[in-house]
C-alpha cells in the first residue's frame, strides 16, 4: 500500500476586498441664504468584523461657506459621528479589517428654514485573515519539488505630523479648507516600511476688501513605519488620512503679509508582503503503480511597485448653472477627481473627471458658486492597479460668454496589483499495477523539448536513474535522440 505524507502551510493574507457606501447628513440653520461652497471629510476611526458583516465608524466633519440675507460671506461647521454595516456571508470575528472611506458625493438641499446638507461615504473595505493549505510532502513516489511563492501579509500602522508656513497678501478671514493625500513612494527598507508623498492644501478666504481669494500648497511628508518584517525587496501598500488640520494665521500690517502656518496630523496603514518559499511537490507518480494526482491552487495577493504620471489637461468644461460676462470669476476651490482604469482600443487609459467650485460675483454684488466638470483621458501602461488621481494647479477663464475654459494638472498615483498563484500536489492515491517490462535492455526515443522529469515520469524511473544510465543526454532532449533504460534482472535457480 501506498504511503503518502502532507502538510499544512499556515499564512497570512489578504483575503477579501469589499465595497460598501452610507449617507450622512447635517442640519444648518436658517441664516443661510445662498451656498457658495461646501465640502465634506470624513475620517474612519475603527471597523470591526462578526459573522456576515462588517461595522466601521468614524466622524464627518462639514464646511459651509454661504452669504446670508445681507450679502455678508459667512462661515459654518459641524461635525457628525457615523456606523455602517457592509453585509459579506464570508465574513468572520477572525478577520481584520481594514478600511478606507471616502467623499463620494455631497448634496444640499433646502427644507423650510433649514439647510441639509448630505455626503455619500464610500468605503474601500480589505479583510486579512489567516490563509491555508495542504501539500504533498514526502512517500513512497518518485516526487518533483520545486520552491512555491507564497506572499505573506504583515499589518502596519503609524502617525505623523507636519507642518507648513508660507506667505499670502493681507487676509480678512479662512474661510474653507480641504486636504487630499497623494502617494508618491512606499518602500520597503530593514525594518521600516517608508511612505512619502504630499498633501495638497486647498484654502478659500475672504479678503477684508470683502472678496473671495483662493490657493493651494503642496506640502511633502514623509512617514516610517514600524515593522520587523519589512526588508529592502518586500512590496507594500498603504493609505494615508489626514485626521486633523490646524491653520491659523498670523498678519504683518507693516509689510502687508499675512502668514498661514497649517499643521497636520497623518495616521498610516499599510501591509507588507514578504515572499516566502515553500518546498512543496508539484508532480509525482509511482515506478510500479498508476496514480491518481489531486492538485490544488493556492493563490496570494499582493501588489507591485508604485510610480507616477503627471498630466497636463485642458479644455471647456461642463457647469451646474449659467454663467455672463457680467460675472467676475473670483476663485476656484475643492479641486478633486473621479477616475478609473479601463481598457481602450489602444490599451489602458486613466479616465474620469476633474471638479472644482467656481465662486463667481454678480452684477448684482451677491456671490454664487458654481460646480464645473473637465473631463480626461490618460494612456497608462499597466494592467490591473489600483489608482488615485490629485487635482492641482486648477484655473479657469470665460473666453466666450456662457462657457468656461479650464487648465489643470494631474497626479496619477498607480500600484499595480499582484496575484501569485502556484499548482501544487494536495493528494494522491494508488491506482492499479503497472505492466513491467521484460527486457534488460529497452531504447526509447522521447520527444523533442522534453526535460529530465518529463522523460523520467514517462519511463516510471526516478531522475538519477534516467541521468545515470544516459549521462550524455543534454536536456531538453533534442528530436532524433534515443534514451537507454537498463533493468536489473533476478538469476534464476
């Protein structure tokens, strides 16, 4: 009877992505007339994992900028905690989860006196959990072993803070601002995963002249993370939030500058993907019996190196309203983007939107503000990745009355993602007796392209045999060569 023995290779990994979106909503008195500008962030603080569902919470913070009845620009806060639940049968209290929220959308709509205001959260949940499987490891059959990759995860997290200082004319008061994370590097070093990137800082004010000004800053961080698995040749990914912003300002009547100092503080998490080689069989078979092979697959996500793709776009854009010549562009604020990858006739292309509010001035003298659209298209070589987009260096001019011409730049962020799968021997069973032959002495001739296992499988002798008996056969063989088997053959009395 046959004998076989198996193991069992204990890892960790990720293994499940889910998706899953909520609404929150704030409520703002009746002292607001017109909405200029409004802008949602939200920032998850846990989530957790029971059976078929995972809860992840966090606070959403909003920002008003409105006129009221006397034209005056004014400013309003608030801040709502939120909890969801995403609905997954695969969910278990054993996992971790990860997630990532984002601003998908934020409405406004009026009801009576009150103003409601609405964001549409998306979340990007990834669950870890220990992953599994059994392999062939030894017995009595002739086995080939070969060293199968398996990407083991290792969880990570972190904060930092940064701070940036700069100079802008005499400013009456901040009235908005917003921060988006782009990543530019995340490497793996001895013990350290490092992430480096920038936030980009968008700020809308009023001038004590009573107009609205906006500008941007590009303020570059950098993070390292603990983590005892990480060496130079691991891959990693990671997300970056900016869980709170400080802005003051400080003014010089003497020079006619003001001084905007931002502080931020940064929380990380990433995973680190360390390969590990497990020796397992890929093939076997047994010299006097057929065998029945049970294979399996076992598959280990992870992802590749990060780069970048800076774009320049332009072009007309599309607007919530009508706009005049009479109209006095003041400012553009709350640049962002939607993008996905998808494949073209010509490959992979990085396609979306970018957005912005334009705050313009009537004749009139009240203030309005104004979504526009600009659509892009950007050729990308990668496959399958995972991408963000940051909108920055955003203008906009009215060449011809009713339409607007807008100029921007784009920072396509792209981590390609990476599935290694491997096909290894799980279980065999012995199936009926061989015919032996005979002969002391046999030829065969194999066919061309053939390796030693190969030709070793189909003449049921071990490859130290099959080398030994023909020790001038160069493989893979070539056509026309002829392969010696010698068998030992038991005297007679």
């Amino acid at each position: 009877m046959m004998k076989t023995e198996t193991q069992i290779f204990r890892g960790y990994g990720k293994r499940k992505e889910l998706n899953a979106q909520t609404a929150v909503e704030c409520r703002f008195g009746g002292e607001v007339e017109t909405v200029l500008s409004v802008h949602c962030a939200a920032v998850l603080t846990g989530a957790e994992v029971a059976n078929g569902e995972v809860r992840y919470f966090g606070k959403a913070h909003f920002s008003l900028v409105y006129e009221d009845a006397e034209k005056r620009v004014c400013r309003g806060e608030k801040g709502v905690e939120f909890s969801s639940v995403c609905k997954d049968d695969f969910c278990f209290p054993a996992l971790t989860a990860r997630a990532a929220v984002s601003v998908e959308n934020v409405a406004v709509r009026r009801e009576g006196a009150s103003v409601y205001v609405q964001a549409l959260l998306g979340a990007d949940i990834s669950l870890y959990g220990e992953q599994t499987f059994e392999y062939l490891s030894g017995g009595d059959l002739i086995m080939r072993r070969e060293p199968v990759k398996v990407l083991t995860a290792h969880l990570v997290s972190g904060a930092a803070e940064t701070e940036d200082e700069f100079e802008t004319d005499l400013l009456g008061d901040i009235l908005q601002h917003a921060e988006t994370v782009n990543l530019g590097e995340i490497v793996c070093e001895t013990g350290t995963l490092k992430i480096e990137g920038e936030i980009n800082l968008c700020v809308l004010a009023l001038k004590d002249s009573g107009a609205l000004v906006s500008f941007e800053r590009l303020v570059p961080f950098s993070m390292a993370v603990p983590c005892e698995a990480a060496s130079f040749g691991c891959s990693a990914e990671a997300r970056v939030s900016v869980v709170n912003t400080a802005i003051r300002a400080e003014t010089d009547e003497e020079k006619g500058k003001c001084s905007i100092i931002a502080e931020f503080s940064l929380a990380a998490e990433g995973c680190v993907y360390e390969e590990t080689a497990v020796d397992a069989v890929t093939d076997a078979f047994s010299p006097t019996h057929a065998t029945d092979l049970v294979f399996s697959t076992a598959e280990s996500g992870g992802v590749g190196d990060v780069f970048r793709v800076t774009e320049r776009i332009s072009g007309k854009c599309a607007l919530s309203s009508e706009i005049a010549f009479s109209d006095v562009l003041q400012a553009v604020t709350l640049q962002r983007a939607e993008a996905n990858l998808v494949s073209a006739e010509d490959g992979k292309r990085v396609e979306g939107v970018a957005m912005a509010t334009l705050l313009v001035l009537g004749s009139d003298g009240a203030h309005r503000g104004l979504e526009l659209s600009l659509p892009f298209s950007v050729p990308l070589d990668a496959q399958d990745a995972n991408i963000s987009v940051l909108v920055c260096g955003m203008s906009a001019r009215q060449r011809q009355e009713g339409e607007i011409d807008a100029e921007a730049t784009l920072k396509i962020t792209v981590q390609e993602k990476r599935t290694v799968t491997a096909r290894l021997v799980s279980s065999a069973e012995e199936g009926e007796a061989l015919q032996q032959s005979d002969s002391a002495v046999s030829v065969y001739i194999p066919r061309a392209g053939d390796g030693l296992w190969e030709l070793a499988k189909s003449l049921k002798k071990s490859p130290e045999e099959v080398s030994a008996s023909n020790p001038d056969i160069e493989f893979p063989v070539r056509e026309g060569q002829r392969v010696i088997v010698y068998r030992k053959k038991t005297a007679m009395r």
